[in-house]
C-alpha cells in the first residue's frame, strides 16, 4: 500500500519535470525562432495581421495606451510589471555586451535590440511556453501514458498559430495560457470539501478577472470551464444559478473598479465601467467596427475559418505575401498558398484520416466527456464569433484559441482507436508536422528579410497608381 503511494507522487513529480524541460526548451525555441534585425519584422499588420509595434507600446512603451477596447486592463497589468523585466534586460544586455562572441538568437536580441521589445518579447514567449508545459500535464491526466502525451504536447507546442504568436509581441500566447489555465483549472480542481471548494472559486474568480482584463472574449473560455468546474459540484439548480450570478456580477464589478483606477493612473482614454461599454469591441464612435466584413460571401467567409480553425492550426501551408485592400487604405500582409509542397501534402492527407477518425470517435457518445464538450464549445465559439469579427481578412491569428481544444480531441480519437501500429503513425506524423512547421518558420523568416520597403506594410496610394 505505502509502495503504491510513493510511486503515484514519485510519477507526479516525473510528470512536473517533464513539464518544465518542456517549458525551458520551448520558451528558447519560441524566443529565437524570428529575425529581430529582418527590416519586416516589427513593422504594423506585416505578419498575419499583428501588430507588435503597438503591442510593445502599450506593454511598456512611455507613449499614450492605444488598444484598450479589447484589451481593457492593460495598462494596469503589464505597465505595472514591465519596467523591472525591462531593466533586468537592459542590464543583461549590457553584461553580454562585453563579451566578443555570442552566437545565439537570444543573446543577440539582449544585446542588439530595444529592452522594451526584447522584455514583452520574452513576455510573450514565457505565456507560450508555460501553455505548452501545462498541456502536457492536461495530456498525461487524460492518456495515462507519457510518451503519447509527450507527442500531443508537441503537436501543440509546434502548431502554427503558437509558435508564431508566441515568438513577437503580441497578445494572442497570454490569451492562450488563460484558456490552458482554465481547462486545467477545471480538470483537475477538487471539490470535495469547502475549503476546496472555495479555492476553486478563488483560483476561477482570479483568473476570470486577469484572462478578461487582457482581451475581453476570453472572459468565455474562463466562463464556460468555469460551468463545467460547478457541475462538479451537484448543486440544486438554484444555487448553481446563484453562484453563477455572484461570479458573474463579481467578476463585472473586479474590471469596472480596475478600469476606472487604471484611466486614473495612465493616459487611457476609455473605460469598461458600464455595461454598454464592452461592445466597444463591435462599435467604436457610434460606428460598426471596420474589422466586421458583412459584405463578404457568407460560404467564401466559412471557408476560410474552416481552413484556418481545422487545417492551419496544425499543419502550415506555404507562406505568401498578399495585397489586402482596407477601407482606408491597402497593406501587404503574410498570409497563405495552398500550391502545397511534398510534405505538406503528405502531412495533410495523414491529418485528415486523424480527423475523421476524431468525429468518428466523439459522435459516440461515451466519448462525451466534460473535456470534450469544453472543447467543441470553444471551437464552436470561436468559429461563431469569428465569422463576423475578424483582422483584415485573415483568420489564422485567432486560431491559436482553438489549438488546445482541437489536440484534445485528436487525443480522444487516438485512445479510442483499437488500430494496432497507431502510435508510429502517431510517430510519424508529429515528425512530418515539425518538420513542415520548422520550414513555415523559416520561410517567414526569408520574406520579412526583405529591405524592399513597398514589399512590407502598407501599401501608398501612388504605388497601387503605378500597378
């Protein structure tokens, strides 16, 4: 009896290390991953639409606050706890400076570039990093089997949408590990006794408040793990709907008094204080938000996110530049190719047969587990919410929200499947995906080098003239 607890605790601390060799590889992998000095890479909406310069600015920038509509607490949160992170790298970088030879990225990047956008830079990877650990103690709980976990954890650590969104500044990775935070809080949390139960709302409750003062939609990926965790419970319907008020009414009540301290201590001028406010996200000067393309073919616009939310998510086509057209003016902006090579085809044709077998899988209904319901109702929700709300025209930036629950359910089919050789095919396949996201990596790489300034950002109306 004694043995068998030793080694239940003995395979939770293996599983902890496994988790943190994890963390530390990819955290160095995603913050060496892109090329500071390519001329392309901070420039505004070049990669997928992101826009790390303003990102940079409103993290830890000395400049007014610029996107506070969807990100309410920024300023609060990050402009709190940069500068120690920024100093720390400029001290750093002023060591590694002395020394005559440094070859890697990383170093480089202390060493060469502006402690802001190295500090949110390591920020960011840090977020992505911490997700891709934590994903593995989410798969190992699920599997009971390390080695399988191990390669659904690098299947999420490698995705495309991850690995680029946690290599720059931008918010979409810290977006990620909330919604990691909150699948794992739920799974794992124990509801037995009161005090337990109270930690759990606390845990909920905290990170419900930091998830949705960094982007407002992610209050819903919190809410919906947030269900789940209560069902745990076996409340009367009563005070489930009690608590579930309370949380809610509480959680409102945490970023009204949060955004109206913060307007007060930084340069911010709008507010999530009255409940009309947090459609701000859709209209901002009494005017639909320009990111909303109704005018677009409904099938056109499905289309597109199916590509993105179930085949780019974890297989990256070639990488192209492409001219968008924008209401107020035109940009040239990465985005995708299907003239596929060799390995992608391959990797796609191996991805779809693991798909089908996936629905398969979850159309049975002993398959419909609270995980897996989690994660069709996130997917579901972002297919919904993206359809009409969306960056110019490209979808991709907003799948990394979809990775986690995407793997989950590729991780059901695979331990309901009875096929005997599927952990090499398991092998394989995580193996031509690497390979095939390694080369959209440095592909990325190759075109932001390019010093051709028309070739990146925005386009001037004289130069379309010329075309």
């Amino acid at each position: 009896m004694y043995r068998s607890i030793d080694n239940v605790k003995h395979n939770k601390y293996i599983d902890a290390l496994i988790a943190f060799l994890f963390f530390l590889s990819f955290f160095f992998l995603y913050a060496s991953s892109l090329d500071f000095d390519a001329p392309g890479m901070l420039n505004h909406n070049v990669i997928f639409d992101i826009d790390p310069d303003r990102v940079v600015n409103d993290m830890a920038g000395s400049e007014k606050i610029i996107e506070v509509h969807k990100h309410p607490l920024y300023g609060l949160f990050f402009r709190a706890i940069m500068p120690p992170i920024v100093e720390l790298c400029e001290d750093v970088g002023t060591i590694l400076k002395n020394h005559d030879t440094y070859s890697f990225e990383i170093v480089e990047k202390l060493v060469q570039h502006p402690p802001e956008t190295v500090a949110v830079t390591f920020l960011v990877s840090f977020a992505g990093a911490c997700s891709v650990g934590i994903s593995f103690l989410i798969f190992t709980r699920f599997l009971n089997n390390r080695s399988t976990a191990i390669l659904f954890t690098l299947l999420v650590g490698v995705s495309p949408p991850v690995w680029v969104l946690s290599s720059v500044p931008e918010t979409f990775s810290l977006n990620f590990l909330c919604l990691v935070l909150a699948f794992y809080f739920q799974a794992v949390l124990p509801c037995k006794t009161f005090l337990q139960r109270n930690v759990g709302h606390a845990l909920f409750f905290i990170l419900g408040f930091v998830a949705t003062g960094i982007t407002l939609p992610n209050v819903i990926y919190v809410a919906i793990c947030y269900f789940f965790y209560l069902k745990k419970h076996h409340l009367a319907a009563r005070q489930f709907v009690g608590i579930a008020l309370l949380y809610s009414f509480g959680l409102y009540g945490a970023i009204a008094v949060a955004s109206l301290i913060q307007s007060n201590i930084y340069p911010v001028s709008f507010s999530h204080i009255f409940p009309q406010d947090y459609i701000s996200i859709f209209i901002r000067e009494n005017q639909w938000n320009h990111n909303i393309h109704f005018e677009k073919a409904f099938w056109t616009s499905c289309i597109q996110l199916g590509r993105s939310f179930f085949i780019e998510t974890i297989i990256a086509p070639k990488v192209v530049f492409h001219l968008y057209h924008y209401p107020e003016s035109s940009w040239r902006i990465l985005t995708f190719s299907y003239e596929g090579s060799a390995i992608f085809v391959l990797v796609g044709i191996g991805y779809c047969v693991a798909l089908a077998f996936c629905v398969l899988a979850i159309i049975r209904k002993r398959m419909l587990s609270s995980e897996v319901i989690i994660a069709i109702a996130i997917i579901l929700f972002n297919c919904l919410f993206h359809t009409v709300m969306h960056g110019l025209g490209i979808p991709f930036i907003y799948s990394i929200h979809v990775v986690l629950p995407l793997v989950y359910c590729l991780a059901v089919a695979y331990k309901s499947m009875d096929f005997q050789h599927k952990k090499v095919f398991l092998i394989v396949f995580v193996c031509l995906v690497i390979i095939n996201n390694g080369l959209f990596l440095n592909r990325i790489n190759v075109i932001i080098q390019n010093d051709d300034s028309a070739m990146l950002g925005r386009v001037e109306e004289s130069l379309l003239m010329e075309k």
